[in-house]
C-alpha cells in the first residue's frame, strides 16, 4: 500500500541518517508487476513529509498502477542533495527500471546517476533537474519564464507596483528555484522599475526555518511590502507567521503553494492570490515517461513522443524536456476547485 510504501521510506532514511550505511532501502507497494527489479520505478523526491511530493507520488504511483509496474518511493527527511546521493546508489544496486528524482543540486548527484544509468537505470528528473548530461528526460512543470513571470505580475498586483520585496525560497543550491529567481529578477527590474527585490532567503523547504527565516525578513526590512516564495513549504510556512502578526494585511505574500495548505490563508485574507501547476499529474507524467524509457519507446531525444495514460501524448523538446503545461493562479474565487 502507499502508506506503507512512504512509511518504510521515511524509516530507512532515518536509518541512513544515523548510521550513513548503504542499506538497501527498497520498499514495493506490491501491486502489480511481482516486485521484479526491472518493473520498478523508484520516485525519489527532494525531501519525504513535503504535500506537494506526496501529490506528486500520489501521481506516479497511478501511472505505474496503469502499466502494471511496481512503484517505490524512497528519499531523504532534509531536502540536501547528500542526503538523496545513498538513495540513488541503492536503486543502481537494486536494478531498477527507472530514477524518477527532483534534484536539490544541479551537479551533486551526477556521479551517483552516471553510475546508476552505467548500471542500466533510465533517470528522468521531474521538477527540478540536474545538468542535461546526467539524465535522459526532464519532466518540466512548467517554463521557467512562465513560472518566474507569474509570481512577480501576482506581487506587483498586490503592492500597486512599487515598493521592497523579498524572496523566501528552498535549499540554496535547488536548481528550479534558483532558475526561477533569476528570472523573477531580471523580469521585475526590466517590468517594474519602481520594485525592488532586496533580499533572498532560504528555508531550505523545512517548516521550522522557513517560518524563522520569515521572522527574521521582516525584522531586518521594517519598509517591506511583499514576500515571493517560490516553493510550497516556504509560502505555507510565511504565511501562518504572516498570519498572526502584526504584518497582515500589510505584508503581501505570493508564490508557489498547494491549494490545500494555502487555503486557511486565502480564507482568513492573509493571502489573496498565488499559483502552482497540479504536482499529481506532474507526477503521473514523469512515471509514464519513465516507462516509456524502460519499455525502449522513447530514448530522450527531441521529437520522441510518448502516451501519458489519460494526459494524452507527449513530445521530447530541446535538451529532453518535456513540459507538463502552465501554471494557475489560485484566488478566492477558484480555490474550491481543487483538493491537492
Ligand atoms: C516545493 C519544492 C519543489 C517546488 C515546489 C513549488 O515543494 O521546493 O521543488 O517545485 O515547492
């Protein structure tokens, strides 16, 4: 069962962490596929205990339920690319069919992964990737420029179009969002001149420290107008601060968050507006590539396509991209509409 399935994960991690010894930590959900190897496909998210990956494997394991595979999730209690580095290894010695990895270091897990595909393991990176060379697809949730344009337009909109901003982001080296800021930044300098972003902190995708890191923004910028945070813990996490402070109402906040956490925040005014694309079928596409992968359908090059089950057909793009499609803006209005 996928209870089962999270719960054997988040145990070897702890394991892992303790003794750092290379256990083999697979766990199956024993539907379908028997269990072998080869019919595997492990999901290994940046961090366990995070909503928006539990959607996201919520996603593939559908998938891998549709092709009668067997679906695993394994991954680290802190988003660090040290902690996923064991995890990968640990599937290369298993003989999995296929990595499905959100990356938090764009470089960190390559040796791990060229052994992992040495050994015969398709990787495909979804979320956020590592350097084209290490996997075979990137499942991207939405361009980048998009993602990086929304964000910054929903800030604007909310502080009049002028005023300081800060940024809460995840773990420093994450490769998505850092892409993401650079764009928010030079978007915003070129779009609107009279908002100034002064400073990025990072949360490093924890509760705890992104509720910190908040306090400490808004101490250390008295003149503040909004926050972005461009990752679904940071956003949650500033806006119960946001939320029984003297800042609400006052202090914009918008990013990226799920509809789920964010909703108590748009119901009690703290938030008015904020986007994410859906992480289950971001998920459900990343497996299905996958196993278009493993099955020799598709080998990652552009103009390959693929079916993702009732997503419908998919294309490789340049540097094996494939793009799951564009974000939402979530309002009062439309928050209803969704349970993720
Ligand atoms: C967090 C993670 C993830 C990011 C979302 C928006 O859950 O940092 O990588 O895509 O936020």
């Amino acid at each position: 069962m996928k209870f089962n399935t999270r719960r054997v994960s988040a145990l070897v991690a702890l394991t892992l962490a303790a003794s750092a010894a290379l256990t083999a930590c697979g766990s199956d959900d024993g539907e379908g596929g028997g269990g072998d190897s080869a019919s595997t496909i492990t999901f290994l998210p940046k961090n366990l205990g995070n909503p928006y990956f539990d959607a996201s494997s919520t996603g593939g394991e559908r998938a891998v339920g549709e092709f009668d595979g067997t679906f695993e999730e394994v991954g680290p209690t802190t988003a660090t690319p040290d902690a996923q580095v064991p995890f990968i290894n640990t599937a290369a010695q298993q003989g999995v069919g296929a990595l499905v990895v959100s990356a938090n270091d764009p470089t960190a897990l390559g040796s791990a992964l060229e052994e992992a595909r040495d050994a015969g393991v398709k990787v495909v990176t979804f979320d956020s990737d590592v350097d084209p060379e290490y996997r075979d697809i990137f499942v991207n949730q939405a361009s980048a420029e998009g993602i990086a344009e929304t964000q910054v337009d929903l800030i604007a909109e909310q502080i009049g179009e002028e005023g300081q901003v800060a940024i809460l982001s995840a773990a420093a080296n994450a490769t998505n969002q850092n892409a993401w800021i650079e764009l928010m930044e030079s978007y915003a300098a070129e779009t609107y001149p009279n908002i100034e972003i002064v400073e990025t902190v990072y949360g490093d995708d924890d509760d705890q420290t992104s509720f910190d890191k908040t306090a400490a923004l808004l101490q250390s910028n008295p003149e503040l107008k909004g926050i972005i945070s461009p990752t679904t813990v940071g956003i949650a996490a500033a806006a119960r601060y946001l939320s029984t402070s003297q800042y609400k109402g006052q202090v914009a906040l918008t990013g990226l968050g799920t509809p789920n956490q964010m909703r108590e925040f748009i119901e009690d005014g703290t938030v008015t507006s904020f986007a994410l694309w859906n992480p289950e079928d971001l998920g459900y596409l990343a497996a299905h590539a996958a196993h278009a992968l493993v099955e020799g359908d598709i080998t990652g090059e552009e103009g390959d396509t693929f079916t993702a089950g009732d997503l419908g057909e998919y294309t490789v793009g340049a540097d094996g991209e494939v793009l799951l499609g564009d974000p939402t803006v979530f309002t009062s209005e439309n928050i209803g509409d969704f349970d993720f």
